[in-house]
C-alpha cells in the first residue's frame, strides 16, 4: 500500500489527538496504523507521527525502536517472533527456534526468499504459562512443540494463498 495513513485515518487521530492532554499517547497507536497499512514504518511514517504529534523525528524514533513489534524494516508478511525468555527456552523454546530457522531456511532478523515469513527474537511475550510460544503478527500460539509449528506454518502459507 503506497499511503501511510488514509484521510479518514488521520482524521480519526486529530480527533483523538483534541481529547488527550499529552499527544504522546498516541505514538504507539498512530506508528502501529502506519505499520498495518504499509508493512512497516519508513522514515517518513516517522516524521508523519512526528507531525501530527508535535514531537520531533528524533523522539518518535528512540519510541519506535525500543517496541520490538513496530518494524522500522521490511517484514514478511507473518513476522514469527520467537520468545527467548528463559521459561521458554526451559521448556523447549530453543528447539522451536532451531525448527523454524531449519524449516524455513533462514536465521534470525532474515525473511524467507517468497516474503512471507520474518524471524524476529523477543524478549517475552507474556504468556509463560504456556511456553514455549511464539507470535505471528498479534496472533499467539503456545505450548508448543515442532508440529504445532508444521501446522501453524502450512496454515499461514494456505491464508497467504486464498
């Protein structure tokens, strides 16, 4: 998609923006809008939410790096992020990680050569309880072992095709 934001996008955040006291409130929402219609936030979806927020560049960038799910790169189209806390890697996490980077034939940061898969690290994903887990996009998927990851996998690339 070649826009950042549709009209009635930013529209709806100008409104929101009227309503709160501290702008900044929205820099999350507004840098994850940008990432859902373009993939990713560019440079200039980072001067945008700068804008529109009347912050500096510089300010909504040391935001958008520190949030591992807003992507300052390309992605694939399902970016898998591997928890590699400690309670999943106790619990098989390690495994998980080695299946996907032997399934999909890439490392970690690389995405697959058909654009679809994206392997990205993360520190937690907040669902201990049922590690070892991983995310696709905001969809998350735990306890799991390797052919939990064949299914999820052959699901991802029938969706991707219909």
């Amino acid at each position: 998609m070649s826009e950042l934001l549709s009209t009635q996008q930013i529209d709806q955040f100008k409104t929101r923006l009227a309503a709160l006291e501290h702008p900044r409130e929205l820099v999350v929402d507004l840098l994850l809008a940008v990432q859902e219609n373009h993939g990713w936030v560019p440079d200039r979806g980072v001067e945008l939410v700068a804008g529109m927020l009347g912050l500096t560049p510089l300010e909504v960038e040391e935001i958008a790096t520190f949030y591992d799910k807003i992507y300052r790169r390309p992605v694939g189209r399902y970016p898998i992020h591997i928890c590699d806390s400690v309670c999943c890697w106790s619990r098989g996490g390690e495994a998980i990680a080695a299946h996907l980077q032997q399934v999909l034939g890439i490392g970690m940061g690389e995405t697959t050569a058909d654009g679809l898969f994206t392997l990205l690290p993360t520190c937690c994903l907040g669902g201990c309880g049922r590690a070892p887990a991983i995310m696709v996009g905001r969809r998350f998927y735990g306890p799991l072992q390797t052919a939990d990851v064949d299914r999820i996998l052959a699901e991802l690339r029938r969706e991707a095709t219909s």
